[in-house]
C-alpha cells in the first residue's frame, strides 16, 4: 500500500513498506510518461513513479534521513547540474506548481532534457555553465531553492556564485562530490570544507547526511541562506 512518507518533512513523497526497507514514489503529474524507464505503481486511479536512491541523489538523502525538503507543490528552484532530467522530473512531481530552472552544460544530456521539459510545463532547460550565472540571469527569477549536483573541484564556489538568484532565508541542497574535489584527502574532510566554506559565505547548516551505500563518497547537505 502506498501511503505519505511524511508530509511535514518530506511533502509530496510517498513509500511503500518493505521487509527490505522503505520504496521512494512520488505521484506521477504526467501519467504515462517514463524518464529513465523507472518502475510504474498504479492505485486508487494514480500513478506513481518508483524514486531510485542509486539514480537519484535527493532520494538517497531522504532515505538516509535528511531533516527535510525545502520543496512543496509551491517551490521555485534553480537546478544546477540537470543531467539527463531524472531527479529533476520528480522534483517537478512535488513542485508541480512552481518552476524548475534546469542548468545543464552537457549538449549530449541537454537532448533528453529538452525532451522531459516538453512533457512537464513547469521544467525549463537552460544549456549553460553554471560557473556563469550571468549568463542566464535574465531567465531565472528568483528562487526558494537552489538544487546543485556538479562534479568540479569548485562545487562550493559554484552555489556560491548562484546564491545571487536565491531569496532571502531561501535554501540550499547540495550533493558533494568529494572524489570530484580532491581524492588525496579523506571524504569527511572534503565535506568539512564544503560546509565552512558555505558557512563563510553566510549560509546556516542545518544538515548534513553522507549517501553510502547509495553513493559512496557522496554527502548531501541541506543549508539556509542568512535572514
């Protein structure tokens, strides 16, 4: 049986309980459309999609506890880092009434990207480098979450250089890729980094969850624009 997973930290998613643990759904807001062929439930009329930790790094975070989800049916969010679409669209299933920004450098991503904004009017592609905001600033509006998923050395810096889009107290989710910034040191210390580097540049942290077995090597951290 599909139920809420909990609507007050994580709205929008929905699971089903198993011996094994707990599967990831979020009600599918375009019915017969499938990203990345991921699994279908049906009940009660609805469709559901099956929310792949190992695909996606948000659903690994919600899995391994993050505090919350800054993100409603509501929330505006610059995506930095789209790739092919696939976390994206099922942030668009929660977010079905906001706007997603989705940034992608990537020409060869940008072509199925385009094709899963087609399908979800509240997805916007943008083909850029998110090193350069000001190349899209006149795209964007302000936002209530930014949402970065990059491998550079620089991820920090590049939410940074982005915050410039986020309102005041909005929120950031970011997903650390620590071999991507320096496989001589120890992830915890790469993630150390990360968060005093955000906390110098005026953000609060509220959490920080690591994402094995998911993702080894990954942290995900959930962090507050200054009010």
């Amino acid at each position: 049986m599909i139920r809420p997973l909990n609507t007050q930290q994580y709205p929008g998613v929905f699971c089903i309980d198993t011996k094994k643990g707990k599967i990831l759904l979020t009600e599918s807001k375009v019915p017969g459309f499938q990203v990345h062929n991921e699994k279908i439930v049906e009940e009660k009329g609805k469709e559901y999609r099956i929310w792949d930790p190992k695909r996606s790094k948000l659903a690994a975070a919600i899995l391994k506890g993050i505090r919350f989800i800054p993100i409603n049916e509501k929330t505006n969010i610059l995506y930095l880092g789209a790739a092919n679409g696939v976390t994206a669209s099922f942030i668009s299933d929660i977010a079905f009434n906001g706007t997603i920004y989705c940034v992608e450098i990537s020409p060869k991503s940008m072509v199925d990207l385009v094709e899963v904004c087609r399908k979800r009017n509240n997805m916007l592609p943008i083909i850029a480098n998110a090193r350069k905001p000001e190349e899209y600033s006149e795209f964007v509006n302000s936002v209530d979450v930014i949402y970065e998923d990059v491998a550079q050395p620089d991820q920090a810096e590049i939410l940074i250089k982005n915050s410039i889009f986020l309102k005041k107290g909005g929120y950031a989710l970011l997903a650390i890729k620590s071999q991507s910034i320096d496989i001589s040191k120890k992830p915890r210390e790469i993630y150390q980094t990360v968060k005093q580097k955000l906390i110098n540049a005026g953000f609060t942290i509220l959490d920080m969850v690591e994402l094995d077995p998911f993702e080894r090597f990954h942290a995900f951290i959930l962090a507050r624009k200054g009010v």
